[in-house]
C-alpha cells in the first residue's frame, strides 16, 4: 500500500486512485459531510 499524504484537498483523487480506494455514494456523502470545511478545527499537530 503506497504512503500517500493530503495536505490539499485537490490532491484527494490523486491520493484515491493511488490506493485503489472506491467509495459507495453513501460513504462519499459521509465523507463529505464529516469533512466539510470548516468540519474539523484545530491544528494538525499535537499540542504538547
């Protein structure tokens, strides 16, 4: 499996196809929703 980073969105179906991943519509829509921007807040790193 390739080591493979999303530090764009506009890499995703880069990254995707990379894997071999597919997804249902529901999952996209999962997905979608769960990341959405503005979804996830914080930094990407550990705050130590």
């Amino acid at each position: 499996m390739p080591l493979v980073s999303i530090n764009q969105r506009s890499r995703l179906q880069e990254n995707i196809t990379a894997m071999d991943i597919s997804f249902t519509v529901d999952e996209l829509n999962t997905l979608n929703t769960t990341f959405a921007p503005g979804a996830v807040l914080g930094s990407t790193y550990l705050q130590r």
